[in-house]
C-alpha cells in the first residue's frame, strides 16, 4: 500500500514548506481523497492507499492552488 505525504505534494506543485505550511498540504490532500471518493463511491485513505490512488490525490494538488492565481479579468482584455 502506498501513503500521500505532503512533501509528495510539495514536490508536485513546486514549492517549499515554508511557502506552504504542512496543515495547508494536509488540507489539499484531505480534499482530494474526499473527491477521489466522491468519483469511486469508497472510502479512500490517504495514509494507506493503492499507487492509482496515491497518483490521482498527489497530481489533483496542483488545481487547487493555481486557480486562485488566474486573474480572469485578463483574459478578455
């Protein structure tokens, strides 16, 4: 069984835990197993996952804190 860990994630997105604390990872991974079940109809643990599983909620991460990035307005400039 495979395990999520934050610095999984980190790694993905890019950045460091000192721009990103361990409780905001843990709440983006925390997100991302709750729709990994949502879309499978079980109960996923991000602890104690299969590799498919561990891939979709550490690649899900980068989609949550980009949007915020995106100043829509640009784009119909």
């Amino acid at each position: 069984m495979a395990s999520v860990s934050v610095d999984d994630v980190r790694d993905v997105i890019n950045v460091s835990s000192a721009e990103v604390p361990d409780v905001k990872v843990l709440k983006m991974i925390k997100r991302a197993e709750v729709t990994l079940e949502l879309e499978t109809d079980k109960e996923i643990d991000y602890s104690n996952c299969t590799d498919a599983e561990k891939e979709f909620i550490t690649v899900l991460q980068p989609y949550t804190p980009q949007v915020s990035s995106v100043n829509f307005f640009s784009l119909t400039d």
